[in-house]
C-alpha cells in the first residue's frame, strides 16, 4: 500500500495533478469522525441492512463502512489517497489494540457475522481480543468442581473469521460434508464441553453427555420408572437425528480426550489472534482492498439513499427495490476476485454509478414534495408521477435531459391553501432586502448564506489590451472578491488571485 503513496510513482503530470493528497488536518479530522468514543452498532443493525447477504460489505453505521464513505470525497476518491487514508486507519486501530481502548462502531454482542466482507470480520475479531484481554486474569480454577459434579465450566464460543475456517484443513472437510460455517464455529466449543464432561466424570458415556448439553435430543421412556440405588439414569433413548450412524456430535465425542478446563488450550488466544488481525489488515493488497470498499460503498450509499422519508411513493420504492436487485450482479465478481483489466466488470460498475444518479436524482424529488406537500398528499403522487413517466424513458441516453419538465398540475379546492403558504409574499421590512437577496426567497425567507463573487481577468497587467492568439494562449489572472453579506452591512471575507 506504501507504494501507492510515494511521490516516485510514474505517470503523467496530469496522472499527478489528479492525485493530490489532502493535508494532515484533513485525514485527521476524518479520523477523529470515525473513532469518536461511545459510538457502537447496534446487534440490529446487522439484520436490517437490506445489501447483506446479497453482498458481502458492512453494515451502513460500521467501521470499515464508514470508512469507505469518507473515502468516496477523501482527494477526490484517487489511490494514492485512499492509500494514505487506510494507512493511518489502521494506525489508529493498532493504537487502539495496544492501548486497550474499544473500537468504536462495533457491536457489542461479541460475535462475528460471516456475512460481511472480511475486512469487517476482522475488525470485529479484533474488537472481541481487546475485549478478552479484560479477562485473561481471571481465576477459572475455582469455578471448576469435582469429579462427582455436575455444573461445568466450559469454553465460550470459538470465533473465527471466514479465511481461518479456509485454513484449517478439518474445516475444508468438514465442509465437503456440506456444513455450513455457523456449525464449525460451534465444532471446537462442543469439543471442549465433550472434554470436559470426561474429565469430570471418566465412566460417562454419550448419552450421558447429551442428557446434561442438549436435553431436548434425550427421549424419555413414557412409562415411570422408580429410581433405585443400582439405577441412577432414568430410561430414555437418543432422538432421531443423534441415533444416526454418521452423526458429526459422536465423531466429535470419540475424538475428545478427557482433559479438565483448566489443562486444555484457549480456543480463541485474543494476543495472538490480535496480532494475526493487525497483521492482516497492514499487508493488505491494495486490489483486496479496493475490491471489498467497493462492495461496501455501494452497499452503504444505497443503504443510505433508501433511509430517506418519500412518503407513499409507489414508484420510487420500485425504483429502490430495483437498484437492490442491480447491485448483487454487478458486485458478483469483485467478491470471486474475477476482475481483469479487459473484464466487462469496468462497464458494468459504471452502470451502476450512473443508476446511482437516477436513483439519486428521483429519490430528491420525491423526498421534496413529501416534505413540501404534508397536507397536500394527492398533489406529491400526482407531480412525481408525471415527472417519473417523463424521466424514465431517459434514463437509459444518460442524465442530460432533451427538454425541460414543464407539465401543469391541477390543484384542488382543498389543496389551494397549502399551495398559497408556500409562495408567502415578503413583509414590508423584507422588501427592502430584496437587493441583497436577489429577490430568492423561499417560503419568505432569505437564504441562510450567499456568496457573491466579483471577478477580474488581466493578462500582463493591461486590462484594456486586445487579446491576441498569443495572449489567450497564456495564464489569465483572476481576481476573486468573496462578499459577506448581512440586512445592516456589506464586507469583503475574502480576496485571492489566482491563475485560470
């Protein structure tokens, strides 16, 4: 990723000019937005988001998400800015591991959604170990009991990341057995608890063990039994799916050896498993990166654009659904790692920036007349249908539009009055200030703010001379003037020169 940063990368001039970086304060203050204290994701979070599952991003309140967010303006979005960004990103998150301090915008049920991109299974494993490391002087000692006792002390759940299942070679087959990633997570906890429960008690046998972990797969005999000193388990047998031959649970059992709590190792060493983390996230390559802040950007604007309150438009919620259902195929092959240089990939993520603006572009209007037209629904539906029905059949020639929207709409007797409270004349202590409002005012306000600029263009000092083809070739000076304006004054804020 460093390489991307360094000023020696070849290229045009112009490949340089378009990839500026923004100073220090700006990178850190994006930093400081990110990592503010207290803020956490709620578990809710992660089951509302409608692009999970469909894609692998984050959710639109996480971390990494965030971060791709910012990103999107960071330098106008340029590589060697990006580069510079998610370096001291995860600077700061290394700060955070070796201080002990929380990650923000994490949730706090510890768990890990496999759901999401890696780089968001990662952080989350990294919120966990910081977590842990809280615990690790904990006695667990005492908690455990004798051999004649019932009450165990067992391993919490084991939490992995997708690519450590990867790596494991009992996971690889395991998973040909078509097991999905949750029931491996929980393999190496059950293998504990099955450890354990020998240790305490060595003439157990399977049952026992499923009486005591999983009652509900134990099956009482109807008929009672009187409980006698030679007859200490009740009659019962296993359910149908633990009676099977094949079944994973008593492979596991068999393989278990009788080892107490405090002998076995942690299923989750949070220094370890920490570093592994850090290490992850610092030798990242930069098409990795690119490719999961892709998946996650367009998961979170889309995220974003569909919080936005329109009412009861039927035709922008279609329009919403729609763009949900574009995503999951054009963001496909970034997930498989199937991108090349002369890939249709190119072409079919700039479909979707340009179905984007569309979305963007209706989502505004329907927002504004919603907002605009409370007490005035009919008239909302009636305006952004009509602009709808003229605006689709454009969509597909790009955003230019061939002639203004210019259709009238009939307003009804009830609708006249909140029609009329929108075009609210200016008192006469606001007429005076038209001047200075350039007579814009909107529900008979006057902007909050207006910048005025007055511009003067000079080549080799002479104002007046003739341009010639040699002149207009050259640098032309500007003169910028920037007025603040108030209703008792007039004042520059502002004057710069600078070359057009």
């Amino acid at each position: 990723m460093e390489n991307f940063v360094s000023d020696d990368t070849s290229g045009s001039e112009n490949l340089h000019s378009s990839m500026i970086i923004p100073p220090p304060t700006v990178s850190d203050q994006v930093l400081k937005e990110l990592f503010q204290e207290g803020v956490q994701v709620t578990d809710s979070a992660y089951g509302v988001n409608k692009t999970l599952g469909a894609i692998k991003g984050a959710p639109l309140e996480s971390l990494f998400a965030q971060f791709c967010l910012h990103s999107l303006w960071f330098g106008d979005c340029n590589i060697r800015a990006i580069a510079v960004l998610w370096i001291e990103f995860v600077r700061k998150v290394r700060r955070c591991w070796e201080e002990s301090q929380l990650i923000p915008r994490m949730p706090a049920n510890g768990s890990i959604d496999l759901s999401t991109c890696l780089i968001n299974q990662k952080l989350q494993m990294l919120a966990v170990c910081i977590e842990k490391k809280y615990k690790m002087n904990e006695d667990y000692q005492d908690c455990i009991g004798s051999e004649d006792q019932i009450e165990y002390m067992t391993e919490e759940a084991s939490l992995m990341t997708e690519d450590m299942h990867e790596e494991c070679p009992q996971d690889v087959e395991d998973l040909s057995d078509s097991l999905n990633f949750s029931t491996l997570v929980e393999r190496d906890t059950l293998a504990s608890d099955m450890s354990t429960f020998k240790a305490a008690n060595p003439n157990a046998v399977f049952e026992d063990f499923i009486r005591w972990h999983s009652p509900g797969d134990w099956i009482d005999d109807d008929l009672e039994v009187e409980m006698s000193k030679d007859n200490l388990s009740p009659r019962g047998k296993l359910s149908k799916r633990m009676s099977k031959n094949a079944n994973s649970w008593r492979n596991i059992w068999s393989r278990s050896p009788a080892l107490p709590f405090s002998e076995q190792k942690p299923l989750l060493d949070p220094n370890r498993e920490g570093e592994k983390v850090l290490h992850y996230l610092e030798t990242l390559q930069p098409h990795q990166l690119l490719e999961q802040m892709l998946c996650t950007a367009f998961g979170a604007a889309a995220d974003t654009l569909i919080q936005t309150n329109y009412g009861e438009l039927k035709q922008m919620e279609t329009m919403m659904q729609h763009l949900y259902l574009t995503l999951a195929p054009a963001l496909k092959p970034l997930q498989e790692n199937c991108l090349s240089a002369d890939s249709e990939t190119i072409e079919d993520l700039r479909r979707l920036c340009v179905v984007f603006q569309h979305v963007e572009k209706l989502l505004t209007l329907a927002a504004s007349l919603h907002r605009k037209f409370l007490q005035a629904p009919r008239l909302a539906r009636e305006i952004f249908s009509d602009f709808y029905n003229f605006y689709i059949p454009r969509m597909g020639i790009g955003l230019i539009e061939e002639k203004e929207f210019d259709k009238k709409q009939v307003v009804w007797n009830e609708e006249r009055e909140v029609v009329a409270n929108m075009l609210v004349q200016p008192t006469a202590n606001q007429s005076w200030r038209k001047v200075l409002s350039m007579g814009n005012l909107l529900n008979g306000h006057e902007p909050i703010q207006r910048e005025i600029i007055f511009s003067l263009h000079g080549v080799n000092g002479n104002h007046y001379a003739i341009p010639t083809a040699t002149v207009s070739q050259q640098n032309v000076e500007t003169y910028r003037m920037y007025i603040c304006g108030t209703s008792n004054d007039l004042r520059v804020a502002l004057s710069v020169v600078s070359c057009d």
